[in-house]
C-alpha cells in the first residue's frame, strides 16, 4: 500500500528542490557566475601601505601634465587670437588668456559666484525653459566666492586655481585607490592615462570636474576600507558640486545588498551596515533634493529637470524626460534605426567590460560604483560632446591591467591621449562645445 502524499513531500520535494539548484550551480552560467562573484569579492589585491616618496612621484607626474594642458591650450589660444576666431557660446573675441581658460561653463560658475540664482527662468514662446545657471551646482562657485572675497584675486584666477588643486587632490586619490585594488604597475599607468587623457586638460580649466571627481575617488577609498559613515560628509558636498552622486548612492546600495546576503561568510555588523544605510539613503536624498530646490526658488515645477532638457531642444525637440530614453532618441533623431543599434552595442559593449575578468578584479565597490556611473548616465543624459568629460569620474577603470600590460600598449596609448587632447581642445574648447 502507497504512503499518502503527505508523508511523501518532506522528503521528496527538498531533493528536487535541491537537485535542480546542484544542476544550476553546475550549469555553464551558474559557474560563470560562480567565477564572477569569486573575482569580485576577493581581497583588495593592492599593495599598501605606499612606498616612501609615493605622493612625490603623483606630484611630478601631476605637474609635467599640467604644464602639458597649459602648453597645448596656450598654444590653442594663440592661433585663435591671431586668427580672430570666435570663442565661447556667443562667438565673442578672445580676451585675455584666463578669459580662455574660464569660458563656456566656467563663465556661469563666475555669474553665479557674483549674483546667485536668477529667481525666474527664460523660456521661449513654446513654454520651454531655456538653457539657464540652475544647471550648475553651487559648490564650486560658492568656493569661487568665498576665496575671491578673502584674497581679493579675480574671480578667474580663483575658479582656475582650484581646479588645478582638485586635480591634484583627484590624481593622489586615484592612485591610492588603484594602489589599493591592484597591482602596482597597474595602478601608476592608470594614473598616467587619467593625467594625460584626452580630456585631462579640464583640470586646468575653471571647471568643477577636478573637484567632483576628487570627492568621488575619496568616497569610494572609505568604502573599500569599510568606513561608511564617513563618506556621508564628503558625498553630501559632492551631490552639490556636479549631478553625479545618484550613482555613487546606488554603488553603495549594491555593495549593502551584496553584504547582507554574505553576512554569515562576511560579518556585517550593526556599525557598518547601519553606516551604509544612513549614507547611502542621505545620498540619494541629497542627489534628487536640486530640483525641488530650484523649482522652491523659482516656483517653477522641475526647474531643474526642465532646464536640463533645456539644451535637448537643438538636438531632439522638446518632448517630456522619460529615464532610459535620451540614448535611443538621440540615436533615432539623428541616425534612424542604425543610430538605434549603435546604442544597443554600446550597452552590450559596457556590459562585457564590467563581465570581463580584469575589471572584476578591480573589487566589488570599484565595479559597483563603474556600473552605476554607466547606468546613470545611460539613464539621464544625452549623449553629445560632453559624454566624454562626463564619463571622467569612471577613471578607476583604467587600473585594468590590459591598458598596462605591454611597453608597447603604454607607448601607443600614452601616445594616444596627446593626439587626442590636441583634437579635443581644438574641437571641444576652442571651435566647439565642450
């Protein structure tokens, strides 16, 4: 006589159960992922504490690439003042060289450093808000005011200054985070490549990228250490300094994630995971609270999300902001369907770099906070000339050890990023928009 299903499913069931989860853990993906979670939460693989006259080394490499900046964009500036160019959003006359190295957005961190916010925002007869200083985070020009106001210096030399002193802050810091999650040689060319990039020279301009990008390298040097609450202070003055720190908050929520469930192989005591929380949540708050501040200031619904979108008009009209859009509809407006699979390859393209081996093995906050990064900025901007200083933040990836692997590699790449930061300050400073 058969036992009744009830006495059968206590011990049948499980052993399916778990049957079918062995077949899983041993099926192809599951021990790629396997292989995946392996390489992410392995031990930092730097090694620290640094050598004496590290910081003496970053100076010397931080400087000659300053002077690099400096020559190229003086030399830029020459060839345009002699052959009369327009410079800037209004095609003016060149003037003086800080004049050429505070135009474009930098003009706008000086207006808001001497008049604040304006109080009503400029549309056209469509009811569109147009391209207006609410765009700008008030960090960096509050600091331009405050230190203008206690040396008396111009506000110029001021806002270039301290974009030189965030770029040396951002450099140190990117090395002693690549010094923390690989190996030594790894991380001191990934410190050459973020020093001569093609971009790099945004460090000499009255921009705030040195500053943000100095907060962020800072931020995610706390996490790797596990001093969370730490970050807090620090990721608060960098959710007002450039839009960005949403992508820190959802880096630190996946490392939360990740360590709760390994909690009993990882313990996750009450201070770190609180730490965590608090910051994480604080951040996120922080990085959404600029629009209902200007639309406070301004009485004005998404001020700030509707001024964003304000510089959209030229290039895709004016239909509303919806998440995970501007890629595709850049793509689309301009370049049809095959705009559209350019995009998708691009997101296959990032998903194997944070699937590859190497970038794994950056750690589990470095890959955490890259995707993030990747995905914000796939989720909320559209892509045009400043993509390629937008995604300067996510320099921890070049601590990848491809980019380093062979004299050859670093010759042509080092090589590479100086033909392509005379184009990018010819045609992203000089001629056109950065």
């Amino acid at each position: 006589m058969s036992a009744p299903p009830s006495q059968l499913s206590p011990r049948t069931v499980p052993t399916r159960l778990g049957d079918r989860g062995r077949r899983l853990l041993d099926s192809r993906a599951g021990r790629a992922l396997r292989e995946y979670a392996a390489d992410v939460l392995q031990k930092p693989q730097g090694v620290v504490p640094l050598e004496r006259g590290a910081f003496t080394k970053v100076l010397l490499l931080w400087a000659v690439a300053r002077l690099v900046n400096v020559g190229m964009l003086w030399g830029f500036y020459s060839i345009a003042k002699a052959a009369r160019w327009g410079f800037g959003p209004d095609d003016e006359r060149l003037g003086t060289f800080f004049d050429y190295l505070t135009g474009w957005d930098a003009d706008r961190y000086g207006q808001i450093a001497a008049q604040g916010y304006p109080t009503s925002l400029p549309m056209n007869v469509s009811g569109d808000i147009l391209p207006n200083n609410w765009a700008f985070l008030p960090v960096f020009p509050f600091l331009i005011r405050t230190l203008s106001g206690a040396t008396g210096l111009g506000w110029q030399v001021v806002a270039v200054l301290l974009s030189v002193a965030a770029g040396l802050g951002a450099t140190w810091l990117l090395f002693v985070l690549l010094r923390t999650v690989t190996a030594p040689r790894s991380a001191w060319w990934g410190t050459v490549i973020f020093s001569f990039a093609p971009l790099s020279f945004i460090m000499v301009l009255g921009y705030s990228e040195g500053l943000f990008m100095m907060l962020m390298f800072a931020s995610m040097l706390l996490a790797i250490k596990r001093q969370y609450i730490w970050i807090l202070p620090i990721g608060l003055v960098a959710a007002y300094t450039r839009p960005g720190v949403l992508a820190l908050a959802l880096g630190l929520g996946i490392v939360f994630a990740v360590r709760f469930f390994r909690r009993r192989v990882d313990p996750f005591p009450f201070r770190e995971w609180a730490g965590l929380f608090v910051t994480g949540m604080g951040l996120a708050a922080a990085g959404l609270s600029w629009n209902h501040i200007a639309q406070a200031a301004t009485g004005t619904h998404n001020a700030y999300i509707r001024t964003e979108i304000g510089w959209w008009i030229d290039f895709v009209g004016n239909d509303e902001f919806m998440p995970f859009t501007p890629w595709f509809r850049q793509a689309g407006t301009w370049l049809g369907p095959v705009g559209i699979l350019i995009v998708v390859a691009i997101v296959v393209g990032f998903a194997m770099l944070m699937w590859s081996r190497p970038v794994r093995r950056l750690g589990l906050m470095v890959v955490a906070y890259s995707f993030s990064y990747g995905l914000y900025l796939f989720a909320v901007f559209l892509p045009q000339q400043s993509t390629f200083r937008l995604i300067m933040p996510m320099a921890p990836l070049f601590g990848d050890e491809r980019w380093s692997s062979t004299p050859r590699r670093r010759t042509a790449i080092l090589a590479g990023c100086l033909v392509l930061q005379v184009v990018a300050i010819l045609l992203l400073w000089t001629r056109g928009n950065p």
